[in-house]
C-alpha cells in the first residue's frame, strides 16, 4: 500500500519536540495515519483518529458508496503500525470525539486536521482540538487551499485564516502551501 504525503509533514514532524501522542481528525482510509506511524510516530506512541467513516459532502454529491471504508482503513493499519504502536478509534462525527478527549483531559503532540471541508466544521475542530495540543506541538489543516466552487463557506482557507487571527497570541504559523501548520506558543 504505497503512502505518499506533502512534504508538510515531513517539516512538521522536524520541528516537534515530541512525538509520541497524536490526533488525527478525518483518517478516510488511512493514508496519512499509515504515514504518521510508518515515518513520525515515537515507536511505543500513540495516534488517536476520529472519523465517521461516511464521507462527506463532496463524496455524496458523487455517489461514492463507503460500504467497507472501515474494513479497509482497519487493513491498511495492521499493515503500518508498528508492534509497540497503539491507534484508537472513534467512530463519530469530530466535535463529539473532540468533546469525549476533552472531557478525559487528553494531550497531542501533533493534531492532523482533515475531516470536513466545510469553514464551520473546520473552525469548531480547531477550536476544540487547539486546547489539547501541547505546547511547541503542531496543528496541521490539510486541504487549505481546497476549492470545489461550492462557495466560500466550503473551503477550508476562510477557517483557518479566522483561526490563526484568533489565536495569534498563542500560536505561530509554522507551515505554509497547500497545508497550512500552526505551532502552539
């Protein structure tokens, strides 16, 4: 199962001082979670990934069928991980995974935002996984300079902007192009 990924990542995971608990919001099938536990994650870590495994809006428009998506992201996992690696799973839409990490007090090293392309949802899964990044941690919003001409409240750039205005006190933009990362001060 090749993985190929933006060479974000591979920026993002030099300029962390740890990496050993992640987040990853919108695993789809598992590219980019194969990824992090193949080339970033500390051999003993952990990655927590968060996805309805139903698609979203732009998949629905076409008629994509999702019936397997979870079987098949479980495959390519076992494939990736590593013996001493640990990956959770919560099968729900982001904020209400978002609202059980809070409430257990979780930490992340490094948060992968790629769920729904829709500014709304991008912001809330911002705001929400932004008080469980660490210090010097990073948060990484794929997808960034999406555009499927839906309007602009479909493209995440309008979220992430508003983010980064927002919390411009407490994190630093560390990562710039198609994925845009922000370093937590």
């Amino acid at each position: 199962f090749p993985v190929t990924i933006y060479p974000a990542f591979t920026h993002c995971m030099s300029l962390l001082p740890s990496k050993q608990e992640f987040l990853e919001i919108g695993c789809f099938e598992g590219r980019a979670t194969c990824w992090m536990l193949k080339h970033a994650l500390d051999s003993d870590g952990r990655i927590t990934c968060i996805d309805t495994f139903e698609g979203g809006e732009e998949h629905a428009k076409h008629g994509v069928d999702f019936t397997g998506l979870r079987r098949q992201f479980e495959d390519n996992i076992q494939e990736a991980k590593g013996e001493n690696q640990y990956v959770k799973v919560i099968q729900d839409v982001s904020y209400n995974g978002l609202a059980e990490l809070i409430a257990k007090g979780s930490e992340f090293d490094f948060i992968y935002i790629d769920g729904s392309h829709q500014a709304k949802d991008v912001l809330t899964d911002a705001c929400m996984a932004f008080g469980m990044l660490r210090k010097g941690g990073i948060m990484l919003f794929d997808d960034y300079l999406w555009d499927d001409m839906a309007g602009v409240l479909h493209r995440p750039k309008i979220a992430v902007d508003a983010f980064v205005n927002i919390f411009s006190d407490q994190c630093k933009v560390s990562v710039v192009g198609y994925q845009q990362g922000v370093t937590k001060l």
